[in-house]
C-alpha cells in the first residue's frame, strides 16, 4: 500500500473568491482533479463520542500553520449535500488518487443548555486524506495504518453513505512542512451539520416533498405542516460527484 508524508494545510485560509449558491437543476464545477491537485481532504466535524475507535489522535500542531496563505473558497456553505458520488469516485481502484490517511486532527469543547442545565459537548475534526498517485512515496503516514486500512475505508464510506453534510469548498496551496507554498493545491472539503438521510435498517429517510410550512393557528400559536407527499431525502439533496475528472455538485 503506498503511503505519503503529512502536509501542514491553509485550513480556514482566508477566502479570495467567493461564488453564488447553487440554485435548483443547476451543476456547479468545483475543480479539475489532476496532478496539480495533490490531496482531496474531506474534514468532517462530528461529535467526539461517534468517532470510530480504529481512527488515530494525531492533533494538528496550529503553530506550523501558515495563515498568510490564501486560498480560494469554491464552493459556499451548502445545505444536504450527498458526498457518495465523489467518495466513490476517488476509491475506485483503478483512479488516479489514493486514501493515504485518516485521523483526528483536533478536538474542542463548547458548553450548551439543555433542560436548564450546562452541558460539555466534545466535537473532533475527523480528516481522511487522497492523495495523487504522482506524489506518493514511502514513508508511512501513520502507525497501524496498513494494517488498519479496511477499517478506515469502512468508516469513511460510513460517514459518507447515510448521512447528509453542509459542505463548504476550498482550493488551498499546497504547504511543505516548513510552512512554504509548495507546488500544486489542495481541494478541502469542510463537512458539517450532519443529518441522517439511511437509518440503520438500510431505508432511506422519508420527508414531505415540500419540506413544511409554520401555521399560525387562531389561538396565535404556529404549528408545522407538512407539505405535499412524503418522499425519500435523497431526492432532495445536492449531490457532490466525480464527472470525469471535474467534482460537480449536482443540485435537484
């Protein structure tokens, strides 16, 4: 199994360009993948405890950031994005990029109320990494990471099947480990909000096709009504897909 080198990102680089929300029946062209796109990063913010045991803590050493280098945002925050197309796309065997990492690169703590009550909420920064086949080498990314393969790509096809995400896009430069913009880029796909769209029985998640509206009742209360026929989510969601060598997403 190839392996490469850990790069320092531009992660939250400030943003340079800044393109329309996709509108409905619209395809949007995020990149071209190429050997000028060394890594494809997907960084998924999720609740600590629902990490998977056989992902590795290998914190991000902020320091080593370069915050001066720019990158260019390609796609704003977009609601219920599918990411399947594109998972698929960049594991297929026979494509030009390869998963060389995962791991929790951080961890942070945020107190919220609830039933009157304070309450710690751990979310980690989970990332799982591709990288082009032209800038593989040798030296391990991480310790078990071999032999822990499977299981990575289990939990990364996991998070990718079942759920919708807010997904935000960036095209970084791509930063050598002393912090210097090295050559090529790195499309960063920044996952957020996750909401089921697969329940655990393998049936897909059943919302009415006009989502719902707020009621005001005569009595001043508002209820929500569900409008239209139930369909399944998906046929609701942006889908994020590999068409070729161009990540579109395919808004309904």
């Amino acid at each position: 199994m190839a392996k490469t080198t850990t790069p320092t990102l531009s992660v939250g680089a400030p943003t340079v360009n800044v393109g329309a929300i996709a509108t409905p029946g619209t395809i949007r062209h995020l990149a071209t993948l190429g050997p000028k796109i060394r890594l494809v990063v997907f960084k998924f913010l999720i609740r600590s405890e629902s990490v998977p045991d056989c992902i590795p803590r290998l914190l991000i050493n902020r320091s080593s950031v370069t915050s001066m280098v720019q990158g260019v945002k390609v796609l704003p925050s977009t609601p219920d994005v599918w990411l399947v197309g594109l998972r698929t796309g960049l594991l297929n065997t026979k494509g030009n990029y390869v998963l060389v990492g995962a791991r929790v690169a951080g961890e942070k703590t945020t107190t919220r109320f609830k039933m009157g009550k304070s309450v710690d909420v751990k979310t980690s920064d989970v990332r799982f990494t591709f990288c082009h086949r032209q800038h593989l080498n040798d030296t391990p990314l991480h310790e078990n990471f071999v032999e822990r393969f499977n299981q990575l790509v289990n939990a990364f096809v996991g998070l990718t099947r079942s759920n919708l995400w807010m997904v935000e896009g960036y095209l970084n430069p791509y930063l050598n480990e002393d912090g210097t913009a090295g050559k090529g880029s790195v499309l960063m796909l920044n996952c957020a909000g996750r909401k089921e769209a697969i329940q655990q029985d393998g049936k897909p998640v059943m919302v009415f096709e006009g989502w719902r509206e707020q009621v005001p009742t005569p009595e001043g209360e508002v209820v929500s009504r569900g409008i239209g026929p139930k369909v399944s989510i998906l046929n609701k969601a942006s889908n994020l897909k590999l068409a070729g060598k161009k990540v579109q997403l395919v808004t309904p």
